[in-house]
C-alpha cells in the first residue's frame, strides 16, 4: 500500500463453484476500490454458479477459463501466472484445494497455479463438514506448509442450513487481509509458528451460585476462537481453555472445556509447561461466590447478600513463571481504556495487552463482548498501537502477525 492506503497490486481472481462465488463480485470491487487492476480465472463450476459476464462487466476485461480456447496467447496459463502480483482463490471449493495439493493442473486455474511463483491466498468456502474432513484439513495443512496463505474461512450459519466453520470471509476482509499483508513482507510468511504451543483461553466462566444459577459475563469467546484459528493458520499447535460459548471451535484446535475460573486456573497451570506464547483473552471472572449451595436458593427476604472471594489471577500467575511464555493478556473497558491497559500490563509484567473498548464506536457499531467488531491497540512498554477497528477475524490476523513478530525479536535477540 501506499501513502495514501492504496494498492496497485495486479490480482489474480480465480473463482470456484461454490454457493459463495456471488460474493467474488463483491471481491472484485473492493479490491478495485484499492486501485488493484483484477483479471478473473472461472472454473467451468464457477460458472454454474455465477455468469462470467459479471466479472467480464466489472472488469472489463475479459474472463478467463478455457485452457485451449485462448483470447489471443497460447500459453495464456503462464502469461496469466506471470502477470499478476498475487492469486487469490474465492471461494475456493475442497475440490479446488484438493487438486492444489497434489498439484492437478487439469484446467486453467489449477495450471495457473501451479505455474505461479507470486503468493497464492486461498479463502475456503464449503459446508462445516466438509471442512472439518480429515481429508480437507489434512490438505489445508499440507498447503499451509508450502507457503499458502488461507483467509478465513468465516464460521456460522451456511447456505445448507447448517452452522459452523467454512463460509467464505466477508470479501471486504479478504480485501482488507491481502492488503495488510503487502505491508510487510514477514506478513506473508504462511508458517511463522510452525513447531511453536500456543495456549488460548477463551470466553467467560461461570461462577456457581447453587444448582441452578451462576454469574457470568457477556463473552462470546469469538476473538479467542478467531485467534485460535490465525494461529493455526500460522503453524502453531493450539491449545484452547474455553469457558462456555456457542462457538465451533477450529478442528484442529486442542480443546479443554471448563465452566468456572478454578477449572480454567487449573486447566492452563496443567498445560503452560510446553507453552511458548500464551494468550489470556477469556473474561475470566474475578470474584466467585464463597458457597455454593447444595440446592436451589428459595426466595424468602427482600435482601439477598452473596459473599465472593477473589479468583486466582491467571495472567499474573502465568507472568510469574520462571521460565515464562511470551504472555499476551486482554483489557476490555468501558473508560479510560489505555490507562488502564498499561496499569495491567506493569502490574502483571504481560509482554503485551490489547486494549479494546466495550460499548459502541464513533459510527454506532457495537465493539467488544458478544460484539463483531473490535477497536484494539497493542500496548507494550514501548509502543502503543491504535489497530483501529475490524471484524474479530480481521484483528486476530493482526494480531497473531504482531505476536509472531514480537516472539521472533524476543528469540533472536
Ligand atoms: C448447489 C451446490 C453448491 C455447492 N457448493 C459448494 C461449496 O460451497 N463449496 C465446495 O467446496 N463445493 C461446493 N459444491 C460442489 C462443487 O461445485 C464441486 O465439488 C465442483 O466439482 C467444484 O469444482 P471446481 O473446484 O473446479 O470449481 C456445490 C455443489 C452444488 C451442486
């Protein structure tokens, strides 16, 4: 990117057949929007799916799809591979990644492809089971060993009806994903974590009152969820200590469920051995009731009082360790946010917190727990990073790249 935030990168769109694929249009624009000039490759199930004539119109250029039926060059496989900057697949099917992996250049795109020497990004789109398949994500990581970059995919409700991971990332974040990583070339390294632990926690606790109800917090988990999935994405082996959400975790995310704070101190104490970067984004609740009674508390006074006693500080527990990981803590607040933040960080000794605010951005979007989007900034004793503010999936990409780079210093210096 420029001075200005803007591109001029020459990009590749190869589209595969996939409900998804009317989304590449608005890929197209977004990516237009940025001064790139786009070139569009359609596999014949692409096509199923969405008319070239779309892309033709917003391009105006032609579309490309027929290996031997060239607009002019013969070896159009190899002029389209060498003239663009970058490829980007979207969406890209479980067929298309298949034959990616093994290397299948059976039709134009899949030549292409394996003719390219530029960075290929792939953005999955598909149902949750056929992204879950061993088979699928057993290629995803053999793809992610070679240096290809995967953005998203999203999770949630699909087109068949069903809930989970494998929707295609909102294009205005593959755009914004490819652009973020022009910045820095270190940004494209697909395996930057590769052989490295990285301990998740995730989401609230719930904190047991009597058999029946608990206090608890509005987390979602999605941030932690989101960066389980960058790390992965970056090579790393995942750990992640959920509290209770809705959320699919990644399929190759080691889980361990918990429900209250005690069990997600005693799940992380058991795991930090191996941990080489730990990150405390789950709310974890400081205080929990000091009984929890056997049954159902019955309704009798006006007053109920309930006496808490205080939480084990996990962060600072996990900051204390001699060795330690490199440890990343959260800091959601409603006021005087980096303040705050950069109290947590000296008083804990965290290498890192990210600061974000709850409540509702200049433009009234919602931003923080049980949110979309979040504005964070990296706070460190040294710097202070306004990220702004994006889609959890956005951020944790940042993110997982910032802690990655900051690990690196840390372990080359
Ligand atoms: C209605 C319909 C929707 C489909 N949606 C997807 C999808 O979202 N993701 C996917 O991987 N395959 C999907 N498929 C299957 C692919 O179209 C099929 O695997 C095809 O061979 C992909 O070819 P390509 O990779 O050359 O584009 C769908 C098929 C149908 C009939």
């Amino acid at each position: 990117m420029d001075e200005h935030g803007e591109s001029n990168q020459k990009i590749l769109l190869g589209i595969t057949g996939g409900i998804a694929a009317y989304k590449s249009a608005e890929l197209v624009r977004r990516l237009q929007n940025q001064s790139c000039t786009v070139k569009v490759v359609m596999t014949a199930a692409a096509e199923k799916f969405i008319g070239a004539l779309t892309f033709q119109a917003l391009t105006g250029e032609p579309v490309y799809h027929d290996m031997y039926q060239s607009s002019g060059d013969a070896m159009e496989h190899i002029e389209l591979a060498r003239w663009a900057d970058k490829i980007i697949i979207a969406p890209a099917s479980a067929n298309f990644i298949a034959k990616l992996t093994h290397g299948l250049a059976d039709d134009l795109l899949s030549t292409l492809c394996l003719a390219a020497e530029v960075p290929i990004y792939v953005a999955p789109a598909m149902n949750q089971a056929m992204w879950k398949n061993p088979a699928t994500q057993n290629n995803i990581s053999i793809l992610q060993q070679r240096g290809i970059h995967f953005l998203g995919p999203d999770q949630g409700q699909q087109a068949c009806g069903e809930t989970g991971p494998g929707r295609l990332l909102d294009p205005q974040e593959i755009a914004a994903q490819l652009l973020t990583s022009q910045q820095s070339t270190q940004l494209t390294t697909g395996q930057r974590l590769a052989g490295k632990t990285v301990l998740i926690t995730a989401g609230p606790t719930k904190e047991a009152i009597d058999p029946v109800r608990f206090i608890s917090n509005h987390s979602s988990g999605k941030m932690a969820y989101a960066l389980a999935q960058q790390a992965l994405q970056a090579g790393a082996n995942v750990k992640l200590i959920s509290g209770p959400t809705s959320l699919t975790p990644p399929a190759k995310a080691e889980l361990h469920a918990v429900e209250s704070a005690l069990q997600m101190h005693s799940a992380v104490m058991q795991n930090i051995q191996d941990t080489d970067i730990f990150i405390a984004c789950a709310a974890v609740a400081d205080y929990r009731p000091a009984t929890v009674a056997a049954n159902k508390i019955k309704k009798q006074a006006d007053h109920l009082s309930i006496e808490m006693l205080r939480n084990p500080d996990i962060l600072t527990e996990v900051c204390a360790l001699k060795p330690k990981p490199l440890c990343i803590g959260f800091a959601a607040e409603t006021e005087n946010l980096l303040e705050n933040a950069q109290k947590k960080l000296n008083a804990k000794n965290a290498d890192l917190i990210i600061a974000n605010a709850v409540g509702k951005n200049k433009e009234g979007v919602s931003l923080g727990f049980n949110a979309e989007n979040n504005h964070a900034y990296i706070i460190s004793k040294d710097h202070c990073i306004d990220l702004g503010s994006h889609s959890k999936n956005q951020l944790a990409h940042q993110l997982i790249n910032h802690i990655a780079e900051v690990y690196e210093k840390k372990h080359t210096s």
